[in-house]
C-alpha cells in the first residue's frame, strides 16, 4: 500500500470526509467532477459569494496553528447518490466556538444527474445533512462524549447535566467527579476557543493543583479520544 501523502485534487487528503462517514446510498468520489489535481474550494467560494475578508489575520493564523483540522474557509466536498445519481456539493466548516467544537455544513448545491432534470423536494430530503455531521464530528473531535441541551445546558454521559457558564469551574477529584475527563476536555476546549495560549497552566490554576497534574489530565483526555492529538512544542 502506497504512503505517499495524499494530494489536494484527492478529496480525503486533509481527512475532513472519508467515505465512511457517509450513510448507505452516499458515494464520495475520489476527486472532484473534471478530475481537478487541486481543492476545488476556494474557486467555488469565489463564485458562490462566500466572503471571508472581514477574518484578521492574527484569526486566521490562530486556526492554522489550531490543533483542530483548519477549515477556516470551508471546504467544499463533492458527493453522489447512487440510486438517484444526484450531486451534490457540500460546504464543510468548522465552529470553532461551539462547545464542544464541531463541523457543520454551511452550503449546499444540488446538480441532478442530467442537465436539466428537475430537483425534486423529494431529493432534498434524501441529502442525511445531519447524519453526515455526526459521522464526522465524532470521528474528529468525539463530540459522543456530550451533547447540548435546551438552556445552554451540556450533556454527560453519565445523565449529568452542566450549564457552559460553570465549564470553568475547579474541576474536582478525577475518582470521585462523575465525567471527569470529559469535563477536562470540555474546560480545555473552552479555554483555547477564549484564546488561552496554555490552557493546562489556567487549568492547573483553576482547579489549583500542579501544572503536571493538569497536564496529566489532559493527556489522559487525549487518550481516551476526547481531544485531538497535541501537537509537538505547543504549551498546553
């Protein structure tokens, strides 16, 4: 099996859909229509009227060093329906002040499969929008571990319900705080979408404990998939 990094025209080559995150029926073709040996989507931004010139710069280097996959502009996404043949673009972004973060699709353009053809209320139903923002959002950022609630409340697993404002909180006794480590990844996740560029250090201070405590903490959230990989020299 070939290790060569995957190319731009390759529509998985930054990992934001795979194939297996659409539902049965969906088919994901390996390139964009016309074979194009690059990302298709900054050309159809531009023509659709998508308009990211009010991002500062100093924004937009903060989410390319993000440890989140950058999708500052969006991405588009080419897709098919092999019952119907229906296309289908997609435009994937991510939210990054969503708690917990998420990807979501913020554009869609339906071509049916011949020219012409009318696009029936019927094929628009069949697009699984929702179902297709689950399989990734739990694939990249196990956003299972949560889910928001009515009253800007959180989810646990265990049943427990928190509000956003009290995600900052000490954060407790790992062996007696049901959830802890989901908690840990929902408080380092809302320190780093307020900026923190050492979310460990506040976290340590908010729980008051040692900085090698809270570090512990996190990378055991990380290892229980409930945050993406650190990167490498990056504090926090």
């Amino acid at each position: 099996m070939s290790t060569a990094p995957r190319l731009p025209g390759d529509q998985t080559y930054d990992g934001l859909l795979v194939p297996d995150d659409l539902p049965a029926g969906w088919h994901l073709p390996r390139r964009f229509p016309g074979e194009r040996p690059d990302d298709a989507s900054a050309a159809i931004d531009a023509l659709l009227g998508y308009d990211d010139q009010t991002v500062e710069d100093e924004e937009r280097q903060a989410q390319l060093d993000s440890e989140q996959i950058e999708t500052l502009d969006g991405r588009w996404r080419y897709i098919e329906h092999a019952a119907t043949h229906t296309r289908v673009f997609i435009r994937l972004q991510r939210q990054p002040y969503a708690i917990p973060e998420e990807i979501r699709i913020t554009g869609v353009v339906y071509l049916p499969w011949r020219p012409g053809d009318p696009i029936t209320s019927q094929l628009l139903r069949e697009l699984p929008t929702a179902r297709i923002e689950a399989a990734i959002n739990k694939r990249l950022f196990a956003t299972t571990r949560t889910s928001t609630i009515s009253g800007g409340k959180i989810e646990l697993p265990s049943g427990r319900k928190v509000a956003e404002r009290d995600l900052l909180k000490p954060l407790g006794d790992p062996k007696q705080t049901p959830d802890f480590y989901e908690l840990v990844a929902l408080q380092h996740g809302r320190l780093s979408v307020n900026g923190d560029a050492n979310p460990s250090a506040t976290m340590a201070e908010l729980s008051g404990v040692a900085l090698s405590t809270a570090q512990g903490w996190v990378a055991k959230a990380r290892a229980r998939g409930l945050l993406p990989p650190g990167r490498r020299g990056r504090a926090g």
